[in-house]
C-alpha cells in the first residue's frame, strides 16, 4: 500500500464522518426532531440506512461503478496528496464546533479548477436566491392558513401527516445523497468494485448511526432555531420543497454545488415570510440577527475554501 492510497483512505474516512455529521442533518435534521419522541432512534436511523444503501447501490449499477451521479464529471480523478485529506480533517474540526459550513466547497475545492469553483459558486448562489424566493412566496400563502409555531394538526390526521413527511424526507434524502455523495467518493476510485461499495456503505451507514443516536449533534441547532421545525407538518413541507428544488438542480446540470446553500435560503425565505404575516408575534428583531448569523457562518466556510484552493494552486502544487 503507497502513501497515497493510504491518504484517501484517510481523506475518505474524515470526509465521511464530516459530510454526513454536518450536511445529513440539514436533511435529516426535520426529520429527527419531529419523530425522535415518537420512534426508537435505531428505528429512524435502519429507516435512513436503507434509502442510503439503495441510492449508492443503484447510482453504481446505473453510472458503471460511479456513485456520484456525475457530479464528478468536470472534475477529474488525481492522486490523492497529504493536502487532499487536510481539507476534510479542516472540517471535522469545524463539525465538532457547530458551523454548518458547505462540505462541497471545502472538499471538492482542493481537487477543482479554479474555473470550475467559480462555476460550483455562481450555482450555489443561485440556489441560495431561488430556494429563498421560492420559499417566502410560498409560506407567504401557508401562513394564511395556518400557524407553524404551534402543532395544530388533528390527531385523526397526524398518521397522514406521518406517512407524508417520512415519503418526503426518503425523496429528499435520496436527492441529496445524489449530490453530496461526490464530496465522499471523490476519494475513491470513479469505478468502485463492489467490494469498496460495500465497504463504503458500511462506513457511511455506521456515522449514520452516531448522528441518529446523538439526536443529529450539534448541527441540529440550526434546525430547531426555526419555528415550528419540530412538527411534523412543518417537516414535512420543508422536506418537499427542499427535495424538489434539489432534484431541478441535479438534472440541471452535472457541476457540484453546495446543498448548504440551498437549505440556509429556504429557511431565510420561510422565517421572512412567517414573520411577515405574523408581525405582531413574530418580530423582524428576531428573524434578522437568526438569518444573519447563518449567512455568516456560510461566508465563514466559503472564504476557508478559497483561502485552501489558492494556497494549493499557488503555493503548494503551483502549476507552470
């Protein structure tokens, strides 16, 4: 076994305790919060595992051996350096202090182009402009209907309602697993042999497992921040959208863009919107400093990343 087999075995193990630790719970974090009182967390977490294992499994058996969904088209397979593994040690680090910061510029940044992390940045912001817009517009008419910061469901619907959010989170984790997954795999060979797969699936399935048992950590932070995100009707439609603006931007194209993004715009958009109908219980002094803090958190990840890519082009692994 070279060196450099053994710092992507390092890069993939890092990346997959910080990707799933940190992005999963901008997927799963709705759904821990609305059934964790409900279900055993071992039965959320076999719920999560499957939809996991059939996703990798079928975008290996569909893309001859790539798991990714494409998204690793445009960037092209290297040998893996000491520098490689260091950006998801990075975070990890920022992980274990509660910054959701974006997994798909602080990986893949250190394998891409610079032209292509400019691609990777102009579709991510427009991500977080549409999932915002899309957002407000449409819990501007929800909240005409109904008040999220109280569980006002019927009990006779609440099993509907249940059925409902755990089809939109399988779809949304589905969805997103098709994006992220490259910021995994890019450590791995682009045609896996069934033995890696398996052996992949296993990793991914046991980190699964401890964000489940730790309630998601302390990501999950930002979710229960929201109103009403501990309802299971508020999940649900969070889910939905979020899994559809997601599925428009993988078969948009194959560029890799941050999901982080994506899910910090519809919730800015969702909290403006709640606060505008309800002014006079929810007031804008609040919505701002809670988006704010956010918004900076994801600058924080985005200027790590840019700060990693220079540093290598430039300085480390400068080009002629």
């Amino acid at each position: 076994m070279d060196i450099h087999t053994i710092y992507a075995g390092i890069g993939f193990m890092l990346a997959a305790y910080a990707v799933i630790g940190n992005d999963s719970v901008q997927t799963l974090g709705t759904f821990i919060a609305s059934n964790i009182r409900v279900f055993k967390w071992y039965w959320l977490w076999i719920a999560a595992s499957v939809v996991l294992a059939f996703t990798l499994t079928y975008g290996w058996y569909i893309n001859d051996g790539d798991i990714t969904y494409g998204r690793l088209d445009k960037i092209p397979p290297v040998e893996i350096q000491w520098y490689h593994a260091a950006a998801p040690a990075i975070l990890v680090l920022l992980t274990r202090i509660g910054i959701p910061v974006s997994t798909t510029f602080l990986v893949l940044s250190v394998f891409a182009s610079t032209f292509i992390l400019e691609k990777m940045l102009v579709k991510s912001i427009v991500g977080y402009g549409l999932a915002a817009t899309v957002a407000y517009v449409l819990w501007m008419v929800l909240s005409h209907f109904m008040n999220e910061k109280f569980n006002t469901v019927k009990k006779g619907s609440r099993k509907y309602w249940r059925t409902a959010q755990w089809l939109s989170t399988g779809f949304l984790w589905f969805s997103w697993l098709s994006h992220d997954m490259a910021n995994i795999a890019v450590f791995l060979p682009r045609d896996l042999p069934l033995e890696i797969l398996i052996g992949a699936i296993t990793v991914l399935v046991f980190w699964l497992g401890v964000i489940f048992y730790t309630h998601g950590g302390k990501i999950q932070k930002i979710v229960l921040e929201k109103t009403g995100s501990r309802f299971m009707r508020s999940a649900t439609i969070i889910d939905l959208i979020y899994a559809c603006i997601l599925w428009y931007f993988k078969e948009l194209n194959s560029i890799p863009m941050s999901t982080t993004w994506v899910f910090v715009g519809l919730l800015t958009g969702r909290e403006l919107a709640i606060a505008t109908v309800h002014r006079a219980d929810y007031k804008f002094g609040y919505v701002f400093p809670l988006i704010g803090k956010d918004f900076a958190k994801m600058m924080l990840g985005l200027i790590v990343s840019v700060a990693l890519v220079l540093t290598i082009h430039y300085l480390i692994n400068p080009t002629p």
